[in-house]
C-alpha cells in the first residue's frame, strides 16, 4: 500500500526529474548542472517500499482573508512520471496532503493549476482573475514630467519595498505576509535567470518597483514585467515612464500578471496599441469547512445552515450550522440547510471572489429561501481578490 511521507535528501535527483518531466518534457533529462529546485518550500512523496511514485510541495504563507491574518498552504509541483499514472496516487497524494495541512492548522489551500479541470474535481475553485497587457514602449509615452528617481536594487535591499508591497497589497484579499526569505528567493532571483529590480524613489523612500526581464524571440526584444507595485496613482505613472524609457532598446512590453483591471486602457493616449487579455489565476479550496469558518470574521450576527458536498475530504461533507452571534461556532448538525453548495463554491465565497448572486449564477450554490440568501450575503461580501505569489 503506497504511503506519504516527507522525501528524504537522496530522493532530490529522482524529484528534479519527475518535475522535469511533467512541466518540462521537451528539455529532455535533466543533466548535473542543472538545478530546477528553489529551495524554498517542503517535498512530499508517495512511495511504494522505497520506490518513489510521484510528488508535490508544500509551501507554507500567512495570508489576509477577510481582514484577518490566516495561515494558508500553498501546493506545488504535483508530478509523477507516465509509469505512475491513473493509479489513483495524485489523489491519495492530495487527500494525504489536506490531511497534513488540516493538522498543521492551516485551513486554507491555493494552487496555480496545469489544468483547472483537473483540480476542480478535486474541490480547488479559481479565486481571481488577472489582466495581461502587451504594447510597445512608444504607446506608455505619458508626457509626464520626470520627478524622484530610478534606483536598481540589490536583495540587500529588499526592506525598502515591503511598504510598498503592503500599500498595494491592502486592498486585495489573499495578499501575502512575505517573508526575507521569499523576498530573496522568489522576487530577487528567477527560475532560468535573475531579474532586474528597480525602484522609483522620492525624498529617500520607495514608492513604487518593477520586476522584470528582458529576452529576445522572432519579434526582437521583449521587456516582461513579472511584478509593479506603487503605493499611488502617481508612482505608477512613472513606473510606466521608466518603463518607456526602453524605447531605443525594445519592440515588445508586456506586463504579465496584475490585477484584473483595465486600467492601462485609460492611462495611455491610445488605447487601440495595448492588446489586453483577462485571464483566470490561480485555485484555492478550504481544507477544514468548519474551521475555516469559525476561524474567519464577519460583520453580520446570524445563523445559516449550509449542506457542503466535497470530493476529496470526508471532513468536510455534510451538514454544519455556522452561528456567528456572539463566539462564532461552525457544528455539525442534523437540521435542514439552509443552502447547499460544494466546496468549491463555498471556498471562492469566503475568498470574497464570487458574491452570493454570483455562486449561484456560476457555482453550485443554491440558497433555498430569500432570507438564507440574505444572511449569507451579509456573512461573505464580495471584495477584490489578487493572490500575487506565484509557486
């Protein structure tokens, strides 16, 4: 019987492999020099004796939902090679997984998924959505005077954008708590190569960077923003001008993932040159319903009783009353639901991406009376989602 444990130091050849070959199969084996592994995060593995089958890893984040910090897993690098495969090993691995997140108190989970499909059925649900921009440096020309300064950093000097990355960040729900060492590892430095980071400077402060690289293909030299904050309107305009400034150097801009706006389409004098596209981002699921209810504030004092359905956690399928006047307590319980919903739904409800209308539009949420619909709308408004991490 195939079983999940952490994978020991002897096992990192056969998991660089196995990762390869999933994500990366038109590279060929992998050879000595290569190094696919960051070093952040922890490896799992099923195994048969010890026969390694497939793998995953486990990222660990603090998160903001509904106002409140929250620990969060992150699940990664799912892989097994052909030999493993339709066995039913993903699965086990996924339960497994939930299972480990589920003790370690961590009672939410977000994943970038190589198929939505794949882990919808497993109970993950898209939690935002993201605009993805292409133009040229002439089209960004905003006949702004110049002011502050452009600054090239270091990862020395990675505090010097945290308050910037918290400005931008408060307002979404699913920001991140990052930590120095995903700073250095995940923001400073690149999966094939290292990024350029630059910071607009004023009166001694940051108040806006880009992240970003710059790669020639058939159409010349692309210059790929993979991260811009600012803490204002104004800081990102001159983000944009520094951007700009690129003119004599690039054909292509593109601003690979921000939050799902249109706003470029505005700010630019013509808008018939930026190509923008909306895109799906990454999954998120709740591990333990009713912890992750409890755990959660709300602004509304009220009782609502919701039959979950799940496919992968048997924890989390049945009937729970969630009660949030005074201590707010989430029980199972023998009454008739008020509304019943997968965990799907119920996850991209609590995340703030869908509103009640919504779930019920686009998931599989149905609330069986006006007043339920009411008391839940009240418990889990919509907000803005932007789960920027990507792992």
């Amino acid at each position: 019987m195939p079983d999940y444990r952490p994978l020991p130091a002897k096992y990192e050849d056969e998991y660089d492999q196995f990762l390869r070959y999933a994500f990366r199969p038109e590279d060929g084996p992998p050879s000595d020099d290569d190094d696919d592994s960051p070093e952040l995060g922890n490896r799992r593995g099923m195994f048969d004796g010890d026969d390694l089958l497939c793998v995953c890893k486990h990222y660990w984040f603090t998160t903001n939902i509904r106002g409140d910090w929250h620990e969060m897993a992150g699940l990664s690098a799912v892989a097994s090679p052909p030999e493993s495969r339709h066995g039913g090993l993903v699965r086990k691995m996924l339960v497994e997984s939930l299972a480990e997140y589920r003790e370690n108190e961590a009672y939410f989970s977000a994943l970038w998924p190589f198929s939505y499909e794949f882990y919808r059925k497993y109970g993950w649900a898209t939690v935002n959505k993201c605009a993805h921009y292409e133009t040229t440096p002439e089209a960004l020309d905003l006949n702004i005077e110049p002011a502050g300064e452009f600054r090239h950093l270091d990862a020395d000097e990675w505090e010097l954008l945290v308050p910037v990355f918290d400005a931008h960040s408060e307002e979404y729900a699913l920001s991140i708590d990052r930590t120095e060492d995903w700073w250095r590892e995940r923001v400073f430095k690149g999966w094939k190569k290292d990024p350029y980071v630059y910071a607009w400077m004023q009166d001694g402060e940051a108040r806006g960077y880009l992240v970003y690289t710059i790669n020639e293909d058939d159409d010349g030299k692309r210059l790929k923003v993979w991260e811009m904050a600012s803490v204002d309107h104004e800081a990102h305009r001159h983000l944009l001008r520094f951007v700009q400034y690129h003119d004599s150097q690039i054909e292509t801009v593109e601003l690979y993932y921000t939050p799902e706006t249109t706003d470029l389409l505005d700010i630019v004098a013509d808008p018939r040159d930026v190509d923008c596209e909306i895109r799906a981002g990454p999954m998120f699921r709740l591990v333990d319903v009713p912890r992750a209810l409890e755990t959660i504030s709300y602004d509304a004092e009220t009782s609502v009783v919701l039959r979950v359905s799940d496919p992968l956690a048997d924890w989390n399928d049945g009937t729970f009353e969630l009660d949030t006047t005074g201590v707010v307590r989430c029980d199972r319980t023998d009454a008739d639901p008020d509304v019943t919903t997968d965990v799907n739904t119920l996850s991209q409800l609590v995340a703030g991406y869908h509103s009640v209308e919504d779930a019920e539009r686009f998931g599989e949420l149905d609330a069986h009376e006006d007043d339920a619909r009411a008391d839940l709308s009240a418990l889990f408004p919509r907000q803005d989602v932007f789960l920027r991490e990507g792992f």
